[in-house]
C-alpha cells in the first residue's frame, strides 16, 4: 500500500513450499486519503496461472524501520468478503474437512459419518451424511452471515440413499437465525419421530417428504418461513447444518449438494409474440400469445390493447401449455388493433414488452369477394330491351361500387347496386359481352360477364344502306349508271304509289 521510498522492497519469490507475489495496491503512495478497491481473488489468481487455490488468511503488515522518529499509521475500514453463503455449495474443495477454518471447509461430526461422495448432483461431489449403530445426530455444519432479506430463497438438493426405521430416525436441514432460534426442514423421518413446534424453534417438512432413491430440490421461501415464525426482524442465518439422525438399528443416508441461496431481483422474461391468424380477416377470433418466464414464478401476465386509437383496455392472459393467451372476438374490416404486454411476479417486479407509446399494431383483413347474384335472360339470342335483376352483399367491408360494361364499354356505374335494363336496339346486330363487376371497399371483386347474340329487325333503309354498303364497289364500274337508274326508277314509282294511296 506504500513505503517511504515509493518502492516495493520485497522481490516475488518461490520456493518448494510457498510463492511469495508482491503487488502495489490501487493508490499506492498516495497518504492521507481513504481509498476503496475491490480484488476478485479468483482472477487474480487465474491471471497469475495459479489454480485450485484457495482463500486461507488474510494479514495487514506495518513494517517499522531502527531509525529514530520512524512512523507509520495505516486505518482499515469497511472489509468486507463477498463469497457464496456456503463457501463450497458443491463440497468440490479437495482440501481436508477442518473445523478451525470456515472460509474453506464445512465443520463435520466425524469423518466416518460424514464424508465426500461422488454420488453428485452436480460437479464431482456431493456431502454424504450417514448415521447408524445408534449414533444419533451426524452432520456437516457451516458458519455463515446472511441477512434473512424478503424475497430470499434456498435451492438446495438432497438425496434420502437410505431410510431404514428400526427406532428414531430422520433427515434435516437446520437453519441457526440469530444465535437463538432455529428453523428445521425435515426431509424424511420416521412415523414415531415427534417435532414439536415452539416460539424459537419451527418444523417444516418439505415436497417430496420421505422420497427416496432421487434428488429433490429443496425451493423455499427462507423469508416468508423465518418471518411466519418469529416475526418480521432483523435476522440472519448464521449456521447451516445437514444432517442424519438415526437411534437402535436404524440407518439413515443421506447426500447433499448445490447448497445455494437465491434472492428475486429480476423481473419475468417477455418474448416471442406472436398473432394467429398472422393476418386476421373480419371472421376471425384471434389469439395472442407471449412466453413469460421467471427465475421464481409469474404472477400474471396482462395484454393492453385499443382500437382504432380509443381508450386502452387490458385482459389478463391464461397459461396454456408453453405460452401465455388471450382471445378477442372477431373485429371489423380495417379496424386498427394496437396492442402491449405486461408481466409481473411474485415478488412484485414487472416487465414490459412494447408500450402504450410504442405498440405493437395489426389491422383487421378482408380477403373475401362479394357475393354477386344476377337473373339474366336465358337465351342466347335476344332483341329489343332485357332485363338484368341484381342483387349482391359484403359483410366484410361492405358494397364499395357496381359497374355494368358491354364490350368493354361502361353501360352503369354507381355506389349501390342497380337492376339493369340494357337497350339492344341501339346495336348492331353481332355477339356482345356484358359484364357486371361487384367490389368491397377493401378491393375485392366479383365478377360476372354474359356473352349474348343480338338480332334486331333491320329497317328497310338500313337495309338499303347496307345494300349500298355491299355492292358500291361494282355500282361504281360501267354498268353501275343503268342499274343505277333502274333503282330510282323503281323507288320513284313505289313512292308515288305511295302518294296515290293516300
């Protein structure tokens, strides 16, 4: 942390017992300040290449030279080791079991009862605690400082290997609160074993109660047990026991593992929306769904949603198997769907997946043509003036326009639908397509064309214009002059009969 020349005076150094490594501390040299640092050991250590090590001691060291006047004053406040509760959750330490050192070893009854196995639920060990020949109480115990804050979970696992009852028998875990009181969790015990319940000691017996063979994890709420028990204090849990009590002939086995506690401080996960149908037609009752997970448990997940930009509206979601759901009935063509998601969980921290300023949104489809029905005349051949009588509906996005064409050429259009009176007199005669074109207001079509024959009475001068039509060319040649004549001749004469008649 310093010296009075500015150098560090000892050299690193190794022999066949030790390795002595001298680093300068954040601020070194710097006097009459505070400084604050923090040193993650196990980094440290990795950095110099120094594996499976550990934590033994810890020694502040003031060095005072002979000469006259020499002062050296150094403070320390606020030391403070941040380390797993249990030190070793996994008992992966290969060092021996030792009762004088808690920061790397569990305090263990005897080695005989008590020792490592490699019957691990996870890792390559697990503690395995036997009691048997009326040996009574066997366990491996743990100091520890943890403040029993709300929202604090276990998540240890144990295993009962065996449970044979010839006596008193169970298997524990023990929580040691405060010096003073004492929280059981009874895994597994015999008919005749009695817990009785006091103002400072409490029985808890757990899922799985008296399973034996598998592992169980022991998930509860240390929070909620220690305060139903004794009250909302300032507690800590300062020891950890796990142990086996077997008298007479019984035996009781059994194995520990992942000793670790959680607390809830992050909010439920909110991903994978999803709509079905994707596009939604004006039918269609629609499904939303969203995966919601937490470290602990969801509570309630709720769906925002407003249409066409009114008021926001919220419905509570059902977890239907994987996902969370909920389902609005069929809405109207072009409806304007803006929608979020909320989740929360048991301890009250929430999560948001889009928001009332940023939506998620979809708009409501018509991919349906109208329904378009015509009587139309059944044959073919038709004159004169004919009727078309049409009818037609949407109930999607309702009737947007009625056109009729012949030929390509627009006969009616309008807003509504019309019966049709189509006037073939003022055709020529020859084969025409009538067509009637239905559209909704989202585009859709429907489309109906009838092909007929016109044949209308030619008048007589229509007649002879079509004569002329024919024959010009050859009228035109050198006998055209006398038929010519003949033809006035012959029109004269029948309109003069004509006259006389009258």
């Amino acid at each position: 942390m310093g010296t009075n020349t500015g150098d560090l005076h000892y050299s690193n150094y190794s022999s066949s017992t030790y390795q002595l490594i001298v680093l300068g501390a954040p601020g070194y040299e710097l006097t009459n300040t505070w400084h604050h640092f923090s040193i993650d050991i196990f980094t440290l250590l990795d950095s110099l290449n120094l594996k499976n090590l550990c934590f033994y001691q810890l020694e502040y060291y003031l060095y005072l030279y002979s000469e006259s006047y020499t002062y050296a004053n150094l403070l320390v406040d606020d030391l403070q080791f941040i380390t797993y509760p249990a030190a070793d959750p996994g008992f992966e330490n290969c060092f021996d079991w030792l009762s004088n050192n808690g920061l790397i070893t569990w305090y263990s009854t005897s080695a005989e009862y008590t020792n490592r196995t490699e019957d691990a639920h996870s890792g390559f060990y697990a503690a395995n605690i036997s009691s048997y020949n009326n040996k009574y109480y066997q366990y491996c115990y743990r100091r520890t400082f943890l403040h029993v804050e709300h929202n604090l979970y276990t998540d240890f696992w144990w295993k009962i290997n065996k449970l044979i009852i010839d006596g008193n028998a169970y298997s524990s875990i023990k929580f040691i609160i405060n010096e003073t009181n004492i929280v059981n969790y009874i895994l597994g015990s015999a008919a005749s074993s009695s817990f009785v319940n006091t103002s400072t000691n409490v029985f808890y017996f757990v899922e799985n109660f008296n399973m034996t063979g598998n592992w169980n994890n022991l998930f509860r709420n240390v929070s909620n047990d220690v305060f139903d028990a004794f009250g909302e204090n300032n507690w800590y849990i300062i020891g950890i026991e796990l142990g086996s009590y077997a008298t007479g002939n019984s035996v009781v086995e059994t194995i520990y593992d992942d000793i670790q506690f959680v607390r809830d401080i992050q909010p439920p996960e909110i991903n994978n929306p999803t709509v079905s149908p994707s596009e939604p037609e004006y039918y269609d009752s629609i499904v939303f769904s969203i995966e919601a997970i937490d470290n602990f448990a969801v509570q309630e997940v709720i769906f925002y949603y407003r249409l066409n930009g009114l008021s926001w509206q919220e419905e509570s979601m059902t977890f239907q198997g994987t996902a969370y759901q909920v389902t609005l009935p069929p809405l109207d063509w072009n409806t304007e769907v803006e929608y979020y998601f909320f989740a929360v969980d048991s301890h009250g921290f929430s999560s948001f997946l889009g928001s009332d300023v940023n939506p998620y949104q979809i708009i409501i489809r018509d991919s349906v043509n109208p329904e378009l029905n015509i009587q139309a005349p059944v044959l073919t051949t038709i004159n004169g003036t004919v009727q078309f009588n049409v009818t037609g509906s949407d109930i999607g996005s309702g009737i947007g326009s009625f056109e009729v064409d012949v030929n390509g050429t627009l006969l009616y259009s309008g807003a509504t639908i019309e019966n049709v009176t189509w006037n073939t007199e003022q055709l020529e005669n020859g084969k025409y397509s009538i067509t009637f074109i239905l559209r909704d207001n989202a585009g859709n079509e429907a489309i109906q064309t009838y092909t007929y024959t016109v044949s209308n009475p030619v008048p007589w001068t229509k007649q002879v214009a079509n004569f002329f039509k024919q024959w010009w060319p050859y009228l035109t040649a050198g006998a055209g002059g006398l038929i010519i004549g003949i033809l006035i001749i012959v029109i004269v004469v029948k309109v003069r009969k004509k006259k006389c008649a009258t």
